[in-house]
C-alpha cells in the first residue's frame, strides 16, 4: 500500500503538468516556442526524477 501511495504521489503531478497543456487554450504558456515539447518533458522529468530522490532518501520508496 505505501508503495501505491508513493508511485501516486509521483505521477499525480505530472498528470497534473500534462492536463494543464493538453488544454486547447490561447494564453497556453510555453506552447508555439521553440522546442516548448523538449521543455515541457524536460520539466516532468526534472520532476519526476526529484521526487525520486526524495522519496529514496526518506527510504518511502
């Protein structure tokens, strides 16, 4: 169960990011730049990888 709880606690904020830009909005940040998907990925990524790190050195995960 913390397993499932810690794995949900590090996508829910990428879900988070994704559903923000999946949006079909005109003041959409980011989008119609160059390379606006490389930096979006990158984010999530940086995210992701973060709450990792955290979670390992909480010994959660």
């Amino acid at each position: 169960m913390k397993m499932l709880t810690v794995m949900s606690f590090i996508f829910l904020p990428l879900s988070f990011v994704a559903g923000i830009f999946a949006m079909n909005t005109t003041d959409t940040p980011f989008v119609g730049y160059a390379h606006d998907f490389a930096y979006l990925v990158g984010t999530m990524i940086i995210a992701g990888v973060t709450l990792i790190i955290f979670f390992k050195i909480r010994k959660w995960f």
